[in-house]
C-alpha cells in the first residue's frame, strides 16, 4: 500500500509540474509574440535560467545527501526510517494540518494588503498542495512557483518573505544561551504584537514545525533535555529552508549532523533525526493528494466567488 501511494503521490506530481511548465510556456509564446508584433524584429532572447537553477538546486541536494552517506554510511538513513511509529506519522498529520491553516491565513490576509482576494479555504486547500508538491518534487520549490503563477506572485512572494524572517527571527533567539534566549524571545514579542494575525500566523507555523522535530528526535530515543533540542530543532528548521536540495533533502540532514554535534550529541544521531523528520514531514503532506488537481482559471474564479461572498478583506 505505501509503495502504491508513493507511485501515486510521484504521478500526480510529476504531471502536476508538467502541466505548470507547459500552461507557462504557453503564456510566454503569447507574449513574446504580442511584443515581436508591436516592436518589430528582435534580437533571440537568453535560454531561460530557470531550469538550469533548478537543476542547479537538485544537484546541490543530492551532493550533500551523497557526501552524507559516504561520512556515515547507510546506517543512519535506515535507522531514521526504522524509527518510524505509527503514533508519530498521526501526530504529524494534525500538527501539519494546524500548519497549513496558519500559513494559509497569512497568504489571504497578505493578498487582502493587494486588494487580491483569496478565501481562507482556497487558500487553505492551495497551500496543502503547494506543500505535497515541494516535498515530492525536486527542487522543493515548485509547488510555491505554481501557488505564484495561479493566484498572483505579489502575495505569495511577500507571505513566503514575511513567513522567513519571522522565522529567522525566532531561531535567532532560541540559539542564544541560557537567560539571552528569553530576552531575545522578548525583545521578538513587541515587532510579532506589531505584525498582528500575519506575523502571530508566522509563530504559530513556525512552532509546529519545530514540535514535529520534538516529535521526530523522541521517536528516535534522543537524550538530550528540551532546552538542548529546542535549539538544535531551530537550526534543523533553518537548514530546512534553504533552497539547495532535492524535494527537501539535503541541507536539513547536513545541518542535523552539524547542530547535534555542536551540542554535544553525536552527527549520526543528528542524520536519524533529520530522516525521522523528512519522512513524516513528507506523509504529513498526502493530505495534498485530495486537491491535486487544479489550474489557473479554477483558481482565479474561487477567488472571485470568495471575493464576492466576503466582501473586503482588512
């Protein structure tokens, strides 16, 4: 059954991708076309970059993947897969569905600074595929690229931007040592009162992301006390974010290894972890699978409706 699931989550994705490609290459023809008509001849443009950036991204995730298991061999990746537990992967099913709504309501509530508007549901329903696709296909971008093509780049950019700094906020105040650690909490507490629902939607995601790491380290069986592992789920989380890596592998396991042994545990167990991490990160996402399907046209007419319905947004 998890073989079939995986062959299904790998189709629809793959097509999912596919289809985005062509729908934009496509709009691209439209309009280099439109221009070559209103100016006249001109010069062929530069290959687009995108696919080699991409391409780019992937290799770096499977380099370091690669140079992962060369250090510590196969060992730690089968043990974070072993490590799996029933009562985990339910666990990450709802902390992600909490997740996904937070960041949901933080992109309707931007698209509103636009006069864009995107109902909570479309939103909610978007992002959770948005979420299975980055996880499913390489690069680990895809799914915010075509979130960004359907419903408009301006939100989706600047919720993607308020949503990293908040979190590169927080991480920064939970690496600090001892007392530091509430005082940078604290001296964070007046700018999230100041962001309102947008930068609280931030936390909260950010606070769910960082307890399926909690989730993932006691699966394994780390013994390392909570001041220790909220740090080190920190870093992992930052590590996390960056774009180098393949469906998201890569940088999280590198950064694992490192932040572990920084604190004391050993970089094997940083790795399980992290796998522990990857797989129920990826399960927590299949809820994605149910929304799939979905297109430009459909997407700009929920919203209109929504808009219709609601009213302004503030």
């Amino acid at each position: 059954m998890t073989m079939q699931l995986a062959t299904r989550v790998s189709r629809h994705a793959t097509r999912f991708s596919t289809q985005a490609a062509a729908r934009s290459s496509s709009v691209a023809a439209t309009r280099s076309a439109a221009l070559a008509a209103t100016q006249g001849p001109t010069r062929a443009a530069p290959e687009p970059v995108t696919n080699r950036r991409r391409w780019w991204q992937v290799a770096g995730g499977v380099a370091l993947l690669a140079l992962l298991a060369v250090q510590f061999g196969t060992g730690p990746f089968l043990d974070g897969l072993l490590a799996i537990r029933p009562w985990a992967l339910a666990l990450a099913l709802v902390v992600t569905a909490g997740t996904t709504w937070c960041c949901a309501l933080r992109w309707s509530l931007v698209a509103g600074w636009f006069d864009e508007r995107i109902p909570v549901d479309v939103a909610f329903r978007a992002y959770y595929r948005s979420q299975l696709v980055n996880a499913t296909v390489p690069g680990g971008v895809v799914g915010d690229v075509h979130r960004g093509w359907v419903f408009g780049w301006r939100p989706v950019l600047t919720e993607r931007v308020i949503g990293q700094v908040v979190q590169i906020g927080l991480v920064g105040a939970l690496v600090l040592p001892g007392a530091w650690r509430w005082a940078g909490l604290a001296a964070l507490t007046p700018a999230v009162v100041a962001g309102g629902r947008v930068a609280l939607m931030s936390v909260l995601s950010t606070s769910g992301h960082l307890l399926l790491f909690l989730v993932a380290a006691a699966t394994v069986g780390v013994d390392l006390p909570l001041a220790t592992l909220v740090p080190v789920g920190a870093l992992v989380l930052l590590g996390s974010s960056i774009p180098l890596n393949l469906a998201g592998w890569g940088p999280r396991e590198g950064i694992a290894a490192l932040a572990f042994t920084t604190y004391g545990a050993s970089a094997a167990t940083g790795l399980t972890v992290a796998v522990t991490l990857g797989v129920m990160s990826t399960v927590a996402t299949l809820p994605g699978l149910f929304v799939l399907p979905g297109g430009r046209r459909g997407g700009r007419q929920s919203c209109r409706r929504g808009g219709r319905r609601g009213g302004r947004r503030g």
